[in-house]
C-alpha cells in the first residue's frame, strides 16, 4: 500500500511570511494526526482529525497555525505569519480509527527553516 | 497527565554489542506503549508495541521490549547491533481511551565497527 505522502520536503521562509503543508493519508485511514518535531525532541501532537472532524487541537498556536481536512482526505497545515521557533519537521501521520493500540503510519515529513 | 521518560539522549555501542535503550512510562490507567524508529530525513517506522497481550514483546530488525508495572518500564533490547541500527529511537504512550500518541524525547543510538 502507498504509505503517507507529504510536500514539500523542505522549506525555507523569512520570518512573518506563510507556509503551507500538504499530507495525503494512507488510504481508508480515517485519523490523521500532525506533529511538530524541533530539533532534539520527540514529536509533539499539534492536531487530530477524524475524519473531517477535529478531535484534539489543544496544543496548536491558533493564532498563527490552521489546519483543514476537507472531505476527509488531504489535509493542509498552514503557518501565518511565521516565526524562527517555528523551525521544526512537520511530520503527517495516519491510522484506521476506532482502535487506540493502532499504529500510526508517518510520512517523511516537510522540514521548515524560518530565517 | 501520560509522559515517557527516555534516559540517554545518545547511546553509544560497538556492533555486535547489546543494545539497551531506557524507556519509563506515566499513565494512571494501564497503557499501550510503542518503540518507534526514525532514520535520518525520514519519518517514524513502528518497531514494535505492547497492548498487554504478553510483557515481552518481539518486534522488527530483532528488537523486542518487556513491559514491567512494577518498574513502570518499556526498555528496548537487541542482543547484537547492527551498523544499520545507527538511529533515533522514540517511546511512546497511548491512552486506552485515545489514539494519541506521546512521545519521548528520543535516543540516538551511535554504532561503531
């Protein structure tokens, strides 16, 4: 099966610019998940969907991260307007719902530098 | 609030050697715990998980892991490590009720000939 599929994989902006990211889930699966890796840390959660719908999105910066889901597929994260914390992977990740030992499926990731 | 602790930010070891990597988990309701492993410029890949079928686990690339409540750990063991095994090792907690993954820090294992 096609696994996660991300773009970009890399990304440079200046500081207060946006930045958008694309995932496309494996397909069927019903949760995807973005994440937030900086540098020497593990992956920080920063929202889940279920299907089109948020599930948890406690730990995003709303007022500079958005993110959809549109008829539960692809989904986008975008940045507005960006800072230099904000350096990070952006990881995409998918599972089949409803079973909370599932694995979750990772894309490679988009790697963003804000200078 | 679920947490995993991972002591040792590097590991070093020569190949051939065991590999032991530290995990301890937080969770105030029985947990699934998950070793995941990420190569360079690429994502996270599942090595293995317990979902308290059995304590020891066995998983990908010869690793496995033993869940102990009494020591609230999950460390990860291969009996003799490989060049390729050079990466970053990841534990992670679920919650029974939530597919929400929290992970640790990260170790990164350095393998020398």
């Amino acid at each position: 099966e096609a696994g996660v599929a991300q773009s970009p994989r890399y990304k440079i902006i200046e500081k207060r610019q946006s930045v958008a990211f694309w995932c496309n889930p494996i397909s069927g699966h019903a949760t995807l998940y973005w994440y937030q890796q900086i540098l020497g840390q593990g992956p920080k959660l920063l929202i889940q969907f279920q299907n089109n719908g948020v599930v948890d999105d406690s730990q995003l910066p709303k007022d500079r991260f958005s993110a959809e889901r549109l008829k539960g597929v692809d989904s986008t994260l975008k940045i507005q307007p960006a800072k230099l914390e904000d350096s990070a992977v952006y990881l995409c990740a998918s599972t089949t719902v409803g079973r909370a030992d599932s694995p979750l499926h990772f894309g490679n990731g988009t790697r963003l530098t804000v200078t | 609030a679920q947490s995993v602790t991972q002591l040792g930010s590097h590991v070093s070891v020569s190949e051939g050697a065991l590999v032991l990597l530290r995990c301890n988990y937080s969770s105030s309701v029985p947990p699934y715990l998950f070793w995941y492993v990420q190569y360079p410029n690429q994502g996270l890949q599942l090595l293995l998980k317990y979902t308290s079928a059995a304590t020891l686990v066995k998983g990908i690339n010869g690793f496995e892991a033993e869940f102990k409540k009494s020591e609230t750990s999950f460390h990860l063991t291969k009996p003799s490590a490989h060049m390729s095994d050079a990466a970053e090792y990841f534990c992670a907690v679920s919650d029974q009720g939530f597919q929400k993954l929290v992970f640790g820090t990260g170790t990164r294992l350095l393998v020398s000939p």
